[in-house]
C-alpha cells in the first residue's frame, strides 16, 4: 500500500537549494499524537479522523505548492493543527446524533420527522433478536410477511386488506406501477403537488409508467371534470392531498366522499394519497385526517406516511380493497421496496397503542396535547437558572404540525426569547454545535426557542445550553 504524502515520506531538498516548504507540514502520526487534535478527536472513530487529518494536509500541500500560503514563526504547525480542529468538529456534527428541536415545527422533516421516544423502548425487545417476521409460529411453515401488522391496520380503519412500504411516495409508485402502468390516471390540476426534496407528483407518475391526465385548473376543479375525463384508457382517479400550501380565494376542489358515485358508475378504482392521517380520534383537534372515513365513503385506495400525524417510523400505508391490494402485493416492485424487521416491530408498537386506546403516550401527542399552562411553568423554570448575562422572556405564539401536514394550521405555544451580548444568529450557531444540539430559530434578531417541541426531560439540558451564551463562557 503506498506511504500517505503526508505521513512522513522523505521529501528530497533540491541540490543547492532551500529545504522545500513542503517539510514544514506535520506527518499524519505527528497530528494524531498532537494533544489538541487528540482532544478534538475524542469519541470520532478512528478511520474517520485519519481521513479528516488528511484531507486537511492535501489542502496545505496544494496551498503551498501554488504559493498560496506560506508557513513561518515560532510554531509552524499552529494553523495547520486549527485547520485539523475545525476539521474534525466539522465530521463531529455531521455524524447522526440526537438533537433538542426547539423550532416549534413538530414533525420537522429535517429533524427526522416523528420523534420515537418511548416507541423504541417498547419496539427493542422484538426487533433486537429473532422474531417471527415471516413464520407462522402455529404450524412451523412460512406465514405472510407482516400478517399481524396488516390485520391491526384493517381493525383499525376498517379496511379489507393493507400493505406497508418503505414511505408514502413508494406507495404511491406501488400503486401507479402496479395498477395504471401503460394507463391514464386522472389528477387535478390544483393536486399536482411537489413534496420534499424537489420531488413532483408528474415525475413520479412518469416513473410508474401511468399516462398523467390533468383535468381542471390550478384554483377550480369540479366533479363535471372529472366525469368527462374517465374513458376506457382510464386506470384509476387519483387524490392528491395538497401538501406546503394552502389554496384560498376563487378556489373549488373535490372531496373524495363526492368522486366515490361517478368511480362506482364508471368502474374506475379511486385512490387518495392522504400525506398524513392518524387513527386517534382527537377531541381537542378534531380536524385531524383518519383513514377510517374515506374507506368508510367507498375509496378504494387510501396511503399514508408512518412518520407523520400516525406517529410512528418512516413507512408508507396502504389501505383498501382486496383485490388491489392484493395486485400490488404479487408485483415485483414490492420486494424492492418493503420494510425490514426495526420498522415492523416500531409500527406494530405505535398500532398496539392506537389498539389499547394509550395513543395519548405516543410521542408527537405528547407535544401535541401539553396545556401551555404547562409550557409556561417549565419556561419560567428554565429562565430560572440562567445567570444574569442572558436575559430572556416568555412570549406567546404558535407551532406548526410540520411535514407538509395540515398546511396552514397553527398550534398554541409557548417561546423563550433571549437576548445575549452576541448576535443572535451567533447564537443559535453556538447551540447547534454543542455536545447535545439545539436547533433553534432567530426571529427580528432575537434568539427563539419554542417549548412546544421540547420534551419535559429535555429542559436541564436546554437551561445548561442557554448558561453558555452568558458572556465569558
């Protein structure tokens, strides 16, 4: 294997000549021996801090070569030994890790959507060993992949068969490749929707092989479009929930109750691609989306994302007829994109606690339903034990659901408001790099955190965080 350039390979002197400045750059072994980098090291594995120490030697050797930098004084190594700090606090924060969401935006996709507290715990004794993922523990022989998760989703919304795939955009391409390849699909103009990440409803479709058929404008759909859209090309009407937006004005759409007599008369398969829905009856959010209702109208399709308002890991659902489902199950694509045994043991834990009646114990309605009574006690605890150089405040005002989940509605809650000597976008940087992150947001200048996403047990770690914003610290 050759030698590393940096890792104390003899470097010829040019006869007659100054010793190359390349010399000056430390070999890899000394930087790993360095107390500083040692430190700055410290919980990193070890192939990935050699990688970084020599990613930044590369750099200093192309600098030098082009004589972009030049390295003299008492301690040569002094920037390079920086470099390889900053360096490796970069490789620090980019490793998975847990965070504080202090954004006020629950189901923050960049966070990673539905936090799974308490799930987990409930979740590991199945998925840390062997299970009977795939077998029937009653006769020996092999038994139908996520039999029993199946037959909870079907208790629960009343349907007569169900499939769980990776994410609800896979289910979506399930449905398309598996049902309308070839065929047209017909969405409304107002529904062709683009979810995270630049992904669009159209190239998806294209994906799938389904012939897109919009009917419609952007701001009025009526039922007499889809009518004269169906023909004997048509494969199925497809609803899109409108996901990061909301429609107002001169605006008409459909509800899938309404298309349910005009695909009946026609033998048209109508799906409804949910986004998001829950199987909790909410009395203090009753607008919440529950599955239950559109099978109960007649939709033959609905899908829906695990990781969003249902509370539990990322997967995608499907629910609905018999014969579609089982069409969609028997076609190649689904071994592609099926989940494995953490997810299944996650979301058989998160039906368990719909099943039970305890959903309430599900994390996100756990942030959900906390009174701002609550909010309030703990902010003013938290506020409590900050030194005098932070001064911070209690204020009112609203969190999101997040996850392009009912776009528009707004949550109460309850935000601290701190000011330091420092600017606020400094601020909420320091946060962020601490051993245990906090992400926050900065509104007109002022630091914020939203204590409707922060767990109870979370708040000593945010009072400890805000105590290094105090000046000198």
């Amino acid at each position: 294997m050759p030698k590393d350039e940096g890792d104390g390979q003899k470097r010829r002197r040019p006869k007659g000549g100054a010793p190359s400045p390349l010399r000056a750059i430390p070999s890899i072994s000394a930087l790993l021996t360095d107390e500083a980098v040692s430190d700055a090291a410290a919980g990193i594995p070890a192939p990935v801090v050699t990688e970084a120490l020599r990613r930044v030697v590369a750099r200093w050797r192309s600098r030098i070569s082009r004589g972009a930098e030049t390295l003299r004084g008492a301690d040569v190594r002094k920037p390079i030994i920086d470099d390889c700090i900053q360096e490796l606090g970069g490789a620090r924060l980019s490793r998975l890790k847990t965070v504080i969401n202090a954004t006020g935006v629950i189901l923050n996709t960049n966070l990673g959507r539905s936090p799974l507290l308490g799930l987990i715990e409930g979740a590991t004794e199945t998925a840390r060993g062997y299970s009977n993922l795939e077998i029937s523990l009653e006769t020996g022989a092999r038994g139908g992949r996520l039999a029993s998760i199946y037959a909870d989703l079907c208790t629960l919304s009343g349907a007569q068969a169900a499939l769980v795939v990776n994410n609800n955009a896979a289910a979506v391409l399930l449905i398309l490749t598996a049902l309308a390849a070839g065929r047209e699909a017909i969405v409304s103009r107002g529904e062709l929707v683009q979810i995270g990440g630049g992904f669009r409803m159209p190239d998806v479709m294209a994906a799938s092989g389904a012939l897109l058929k919009e009917v419609g404008t952007t701001n009025r759909t009526t039922l007499l479009d889809y009518a004269r859209a169906v023909w004997r090309s048509t494969a199925m009407i497809l609803k899109v929930h409108p996901s990061n937006f909301v429609q107002t004005g001169f605006v008409a759409s459909v509800a899938s109750d309404e298309l349910v007599p005009l695909a009946r008369k026609r033998r048209v398969p109508l799906t409804e691609d949910m986004g998001s829905a829950t199987f909790a009856t909410v009395p203090e959010m009753p607008g919440l989306p529950n599955p239950a209702k559109p099978i109960a109208a007649g939709v033959d399709l609905v899908c829906f994302s695990g990781d969003k308002l249902l509370g539990g890991p990322q997967a995608g659902i499907i629910l609905g007829k018999k014969r579609l489902i089982y069409s969609m199950a028997k076609h190649p694509l689904m071994r592609a994109l099926r989940v494995d045994k953490v997810t299944a043991a996650l979301l058989t834990e998160t039906l368990k606690r719909y099943l039970d009646g305890t959903w309430r114990t599900i994390p996100i309605f756990d942030l959900l339903l906390t009174p701002t009574d609550d909010l309030k006690m703990r902010a003013a605890k938290i506020i409590e034990r900050l030194p005098s150089g932070v001064k911070a405040k209690i204020a009112g005002g609203d969190a999101l659901f997040g996850g392009g989940t009912l776009p528009g509605e707004r949550i109460p809650s309850v935000k601290i408001v701190v000011e330091t000597p420092m600017h606020a976008q400094e601020a909420q940087r320091r946060l962020r790099t601490l051993k245990r992150p906090i992400v926050a947001t900065v509104e007109h200048g002022k630091l914020i955190l939203d204590m409707r996403t922060i767990f109870a047990g979370e708040d000593a770690d945010v009072a400890q965080a805000l105590r290094t914003l105090a000046p000198g610290e």
